[in-house]
C-alpha cells in the first residue's frame, strides 16, 4: 500500500532544462521546487502505476565516506555537499507518472533528487527534480509528471540526489518511481484495408500487427468484425504475454 501522506509538485520543466550539469558546485537542493502539499496517487483502471523501487544502498557517491545506517538507509559525509547517482531502467513505451524520495531530515531542500536523460554524445537534459521538506521517515512525491520514454535508442536514464551541506546527518532509503505502460502510436497509413485511419480502434490492432501478435484474416484484412475461436485467442494471449513452457 501506499503511505497516505505524500506530495505533489507542479514542476516548470522549461525552466528546469535550462540547468547544467556545472552548476552542480552549489546548493542544486535548495534551488529545486520544495514539495509541500501531500497527495495519494490513485491506481485503477487501465492506466494502473508499476512501482519500481532503487533502494538507496545501489546509488553511488562522488566521494567516499557515506554510511549506511539501520535499516539500510544511507548518509553523507557532515558539511559536505555529497551527489549519489543510480542507474533507471524502465521498459520503452513508459510515461513515468510520480518520483518519490524516502527520507528523514532536520531541514527543508537539504536533500534534492533530479532525474536526468544523457544521450550518445554525453548531453544531459534534466527531466524532473525536486527537493523534500523537513520530516521523519516518510515518501515524498512528485507528480503527476508525465515523462514518456519513447525508446533507449543512444539515451540512458540517470537518477541523482543530493545531500547539501550540512552539520547534522540527512538520511535517505529509497527512490521509487511510478509508470505505467501505453500503446503505441498509430501509423500514418493502414495495414489492414478494412481498417483504415478512421476506425476507433485502429491504433489497438497496428500495434497487435507490428507486436507480431495478430495478421490479420488473410487478403490484406484484419476483418474486426468477426469472433476469434478460443485457439485464435490462445495464440493471442500466449505471443503478447511471451508465454512458454518452462524448461
């Protein structure tokens, strides 16, 4: 279940983008959105969330000297400004919906977590980032955000957080982030001649016929129209959930 408190943060991509990776000497925390109001993202229907977790032991810092406390949660070095980057693997075709950072602090924007897109070329592009107030244990999240993933085409996803300066220890657990999985856009032209651009559900059956799921009722029609037998849906379901036998 998800904790009821959590938060929301309209966050100005525009503005955000415009951040490089140089400015990274100071305070990035304190210059991110602090999150304020709590929300509970609501998962139902065909849009249901897929929660993955990065538990905050897989990050890496760029120095050393931070612990792991009880329960596995980590901390920085004292009245060092400490950076901690893990890797965000999530399938193509994801639009990431919410960001959460789990974390104890004595001070607001201490601790800030920023998600990044570097390409082949080594360019980086910040796609969300925020910061989280003073709290005990809890999950902030940011969101609804939005952020599809249309490929992994020479892109990578970065996740970085940063514990500011400070005199007392700032502890944080875990990231995890929310995402659901869409349908693919629909091509400029049809496969099926019985199913032109214009039906409503051409989308759903290019995208079985490019998935390799479904070829349709032969002579260059998907015939929509027509019931399927319980062996046609076998092998429906059997190729789109990559069934097998196991060995």
């Amino acid at each position: 279940m998800i904790a009821a408190r959590r938060t929301l943060v309209l966050l100005s991509f525009a503005v955000l983008n415009l951040v490089n990776l140089s400015a990274q000497a100071g305070n990035l925390a304190a210059s991110k959105p602090l999150l304020k109001s709590r929300v509970d993202p609501k998962e139902f229907g065909i849009q249901d969330d897929t929660i993955t977790v990065i538990a905050g032991v897989a990050f890496k810092g760029n120095q050393t000297g931070f612990g792991v406390a009880t329960g596995f949660a980590l901390y920085a070095p004292l009245n060092s400004d400490s950076h901690y980057y893990a890797p965000l693997n999530l399938p193509a075709g994801a639009v990431i919906d919410y960001i959460g950072l789990n974390s104890t602090t004595d001070t607001d924007a201490i601790i800030g977590l920023a998600l990044w897109q570097r390409d082949l070329f080594g360019n980086q592009t910040m796609l969300a980032a925020f910061s989280v107030p003073a709290h005990g244990w809890d999950t902030d999240l940011a969101g609804p955000l939005g952020i599809p993933i249309a490929n992994h085409v020479g892109n990578e996803l970065v996740l970085e957080l940063e514990v500011a300066p400070s005199p007392t220890y700032e502890y944080f657990g875990y990231v995890e982030v929310h995402w659901h999985r869409t349908v693919s856009p629909p091509p400029a032209t049809a496969t099926f001649a019985d199913v032109p651009p214009s039906h409503p559900f051409f989308q759903y059956i290019e995208a079985l016929h490019a998935a390799g799921i479904s070829a349709g009722c032969g002579g260059g029609n998907f015939c929509p129209d027509q019931p399927i037998t319980r062996k046609q849906e076998a092998a429906f379901l059997a190729k789109a959930l990559g069934l097998h036998w196991p060995n």
